[in-house]
C-alpha cells in the first residue's frame, strides 16, 4: 500500500510540475510570426492541458491556461473567420459562431474553477449574489478574474437566442470591475482594451457610455506606448462605428496598421491578428457606414 501511494504521490507532482511549466510556457506562442502555425498548434496545447487537469483538476495554473487559451483561440481561430465569412457563407458563419460560444462557455467553467480552487463555495456565491461574491478575491485572482470575465462576456455577445446565458451579464461585469479595482494595469491595460469595447453594453449605468470607452482606449495606449493595435481596432468598432465617424474609423484602422509587430515580441502574434483583422474591416468600410 505505502508502495502505491507513493508511486500515486510521484505521479501527482510530475503532473503538476509539468503543469506549473504549460502554464508558464511565456512567450512561446505569443512571440510567433506565424498565426496559422499556431492556429493548427493550438488545440493540441489546449487538450494537453485538459488531459493534466483530469489528473490535478485543482491546479491553477492549468486552470489559467485552459480558461485563456480557449478564448483566446475561440475569438481569433473561430469567431473572426466567422464575422469574414458571414457575407459569404452566412450558414457556416452561425455554426462558427456557436463553436466559438461553446469554446468560451468552457473556457468560463474552467475559469470559475480555477476562482473555486481558492475561495471554496466562489460557483454558486457568484450566480446568488455577484458583486458580493468578488469581494473575496485578491490581486492574485486579477488574472482568473479578467479570462473568466472576458469569456463570460464573449459568450454572452453570442447568445442572444439564449436568454438564460444572456441573464448572465452582471456576473461578467462583477468579475471584470473586481479586477479593475484589483489591479486597474493588469497586463499592460488588458482590462482597459476589455472596456473599450464594453462600455456601450453596460445596462442601467449612467454616464456616456462612449466617453468611458475613449478613457479605457486613452490608458491603454499610454501603457503599451501605442505599440499594441489592438486598442485601435476596438476603438474604431466600437465607438467609430456607432458614432457613424468614418474618418475617425480610418485613422484609427491606418495606427493599428502601422504598428510594428517585432517592436514587442510578446505581443508580436497579437499584433498580427489584429492587424489581419484590421484590412479586413477596412475593406468593409463602404458596409459600415452610411453613405
């Protein structure tokens, strides 16, 4: 018996030692110049992480990289190829957009599990009372508050046919504001470039919605020195659209197109993506706005 336990307890840490390296693999992906390479390596990665997690299902760091990693590939493997191809396609872009809805409804759970693992009975705390039930999180849950958050959200944006993840709007928000108020620059102002597009979305909050998504836009742009498109591009969608200011939309597409993807190499892919989806947006000008 003491044989198997420890063969048992031998296991357990190699997982979780391998686990503690996926889920600090740093740049690996984040520095590639390649987006369709890492598109196809992608799902590899992420049911790697998911077979580790059958075996250590409490490991944090796993569960970090399990809720980021699916929302990351769900928005920029799945929804994307949807939005371009809906004039086209327009029945393969709905199936699209509902594989990317199940992708970021996993990546919710694995989110929220990674928030129980640390503040026991958080699941069902958040769904009876949301904005309570963040108040136990610290800046260490910043991280797992943001993807949870921007998962949440990303599914909801899909669900209009669901009115029951649609009545899941305030737990989103409860998640990202506790995080804003946590640590307002986390990740060179990720929660900001949230924001920017989200403001607009917020239900019974008073204020110019719009004028909110500029500060969000403002911040980040200070903190990544202007070398992340991806604020631009939000934006430009966002605010440009809605406003009906063409000419605002085109200079923020022409800064986010300008960006120099190997200035920062850990946001080099990032960059890349974004700037796809900026040709593409400016190429659909003309559908955007009125004549």
């Amino acid at each position: 018996m003491l044989i198997v336990a420890s063969g048992c307890s031998v296991k357990k840490f190699a997982i979780n030692k391998l686990g503690d390296s996926l889920a600090n693999s740093g740049t690996t992906y984040t520095a590639d110049d390649d987006p369709e390479l890492v598109g196809q390596a992608l799902p590899f990665s992420l049911k790697l992480v998911e077979g580790l997690l059958a075996e250590s299902p409490r490991h944090r760091g796993l569960l970090l990289a399990a809720a980021s990693g699916f929302t990351e590939y769900a928005y920029a493997y799945v929804q994307q190829d949807a939005d371009v191809l809906e004039a086209e396609d327009y029945a393969k872009a709905t199936l699209l957009r509902a594989r990317a809805r199940r992708l970021y409804l996993r990546a919710r759970d694995y989110g929220i599990r990674g928030l129980e693992a640390r503040h026991q009975g958080f699941a069902d705390a958040i769904r009876r009372d949301p904005h309570a039930a963040v108040t136990s999180a610290a800046i260490s849950d910043v991280p797992l508050l943001y993807w949870t958050a921007a998962a949440w959200a990303s599914a909801i944006s899909l669900s209009r046919e669901s009115p029951d993840v649609l009545a899941d709007q305030p737990i989103a928000e409860a998640l990202i504001d506790r995080a804003l108020a946590l640590d307002p620059d986390f990740d060179a102002g990720a929660i900001h470039g949230f924001l920017i597009a989200y403001e607009p979305a917020r239900q019974g909050v008073a204020g110019d919605a719009l004028a909110r998504s500029r500060s969000h836009f403002d911040r980040q742009v200070a903190l990544t020195h202007g070398q992340l498109a991806s604020p631009f591009l939000a934006l430009a969608e966002t605010v440009s659209v809605q406003t009906q200011n063409r000419a605002e939309f085109e200079a923020l597409i022409k800064r986010a197109l300008d960006v120099d993807p190997d200035a920062r190499t850990e946001w080099r892919l990032q960059n890349l993506i974004a700037q796809r989806r900026a040709k593409w947006l400016l190429s659909r000008a003309d559908d955007l706005f009125a004549k």
